[in-house]
C-alpha cells in the first residue's frame, strides 16, 4: 500500500463516529504520511528558498536542496551553492518537505 491509499483509507475511517482521541490519532497519522510523500515537480514547486528534500530522475541518491525561480526558470540548488543541480546534469524530479527538527519535550 502506498501513502496515498493508507491517507485515502484513514480519511474513510473518520466517517465512523470514533472518539475524539481516535479521531486526532487518525488525524495525526493522516498529516504524517502527507509529509513523508514524494511531490512530483510536474505537479507542484515548494516553497522559494525553503529547504527540502530533492529526488532525481538520473541519479540514485537523495540531496538537500532549496528552489528558485529567476523569473524564467525553475531552478534548484545544494544547499547553499551559487551552481545549480542542471549545472551537474542531475535532473530535479521529486520533492518533499523536511521533517522538523527534533525538540525535546517540554
């Protein structure tokens, strides 16, 4: 089962009248596996100059990067390089958001 069908399925789950603890723990589980889904680029572009999580479609790793766009162009980059993922021939084809930091609690 993919993110999508386990959100599908929870989202069906609300329907049924549980308590609120379930409820939010459904929800809860609902927003996670939202955040740890992969965004097409073709469908949607983060945010400008947040952080986040890139997938290429002619490489196998993962890097860190952040998006922007001059106006004209859809570009991403390492981090805090000047030189664009293209400028290496790696091709940006999926994105997600990072995770927030980890917080003791309080």
């Amino acid at each position: 089962m993919n993110n999508q069908r386990a959100i599908d399925r929870l989202t069906k789950h609300l329907e049924w009248g549980w308590s609120k603890k379930t409820v939010d723990a459904i929800e809860m589980g609902i927003h996670a596996l939202k955040e740890t889904q992969w965004i097409p680029c073709s469908e949607r572009l983060p945010e400008e100059e947040k952080y986040i999580l890139l997938s290429f479609a002619n490489y196998t790793g993962l890097d860190i990067g952040r998006y922007e766009n001059d106006g004209e162009n859809d570009k991403f980059y390492p981090g805090d390089e000047e030189e664009t993922y293209a400028s290496y021939g790696l091709i940006v084809n999926a994105w997600m958001p990072l995770p927030e930091p980890y917080r003791e609690e309080e």
